[in-house]
C-alpha cells in the first residue's frame, strides 16, 4: 500500500511540472518562439521518460495486486486503499487531467498555427485562383484586368 503511495505522490508532482512546462510551451506557441521552444522540448525529454517509468510502474504494482489500470485500479484505490492513498490517486488524476487538456489544447494551437501558415503560403502561391496570379515565377506581379481584392489578400 506504501509503494501506493508514494508512486501517486511522485507522478503527481511529475504531472503537475510536466504541466507547467505545457503552459510554457502554448506561450512559446503563441509567440511564436521557435529557438524557445526547441530548448523546452529538451526540458521535456527527461520529465516525459519519468511519467512513463512511473506508468510501468503502477503497470507492475496493478499486476502484482491482480488488477487493471485504469478503472479497476481506481475502485481498487476506494475500496481497499487507506485515506492518504486514496487522496494521493485523487491528486493524481487531477494532475493527469490538467496535463491531458494542456496537451490538447497546445496541440489545437500547433494545427491552427499551421492551418494559418499553410493558408498564408497559398495566398503567396495564390493557389485556388488560376484566373489571377499575386506573383508569377520570376516574381513579377501580374497585370491582369481582374485586380485581387485587398479583403482576398
């Protein structure tokens, strides 16, 4: 039960600085801070291997007490646990979730960063409107009657 324990202590506490670095890493998105966030990856390498080791270790913990992570742990951990592991799972979880809608949320940003760009460069390519070209290959605006709208640009 103690191994309980202190596993949840730890991989909460690893959860809950992983998930800073995930608060970290949306400003960095937002800013768009490309040598910044290659520094952070490198921060998170080391934190993620940890939350895997403390993942095979509940693994192993769950299988020697004859019982599946996942939802039979947690009516294992109400059911027959003491008051301070049921506490460190709850915190746990908490922490597992807060990195779960971090994650989510930077990976919403990083698509519609680069749905943004993506549609950035087709304006500059002026894909989709063969009738008008911003820029032909030499890099020369066309003179075409049909002027490009500033509202399409």
């Amino acid at each position: 039960m103690e191994q309980f324990e202190h596993l949840f202590a730890n991989a909460s506490q690893n959860c809950l600085d992983f998930a800073y670095l995930l608060d970290r890493e949306r400003d960095l998105l937002i800013a768009r801070d490309m040598a910044s966030l290659e520094v952070l990856l490198a921060e998170k390498a080391p934190l993620i291997n940890t939350l895997t080791e403390h993942d095979q270790l509940i693994s192993r913990l769950c299988k020697e007490h004859g019982i599946l992570p996942g939802p039979d742990l947690e009516q294992w951990v109400l059911t027959h646990a003491s008051d301070t592991v049921k506490q460190q799972f709850q915190s746990f979880k908490d922490a597992l979730e807060r990195c779960n809608s971090a994650n989510e949320r930077n990976a919403r940003l990083v698509r519609h960063n680069q749905q943004a760009t993506g549609h950035l460069l087709d304006l500059l390519r002026n894909q989709g409107e063969s009738s008008q070209h911003v820029y032909d290959s030499q890099g020369i605006t066309s003179r075409g009657s049909n002027n490009r709208s500033l509202s399409k640009a």
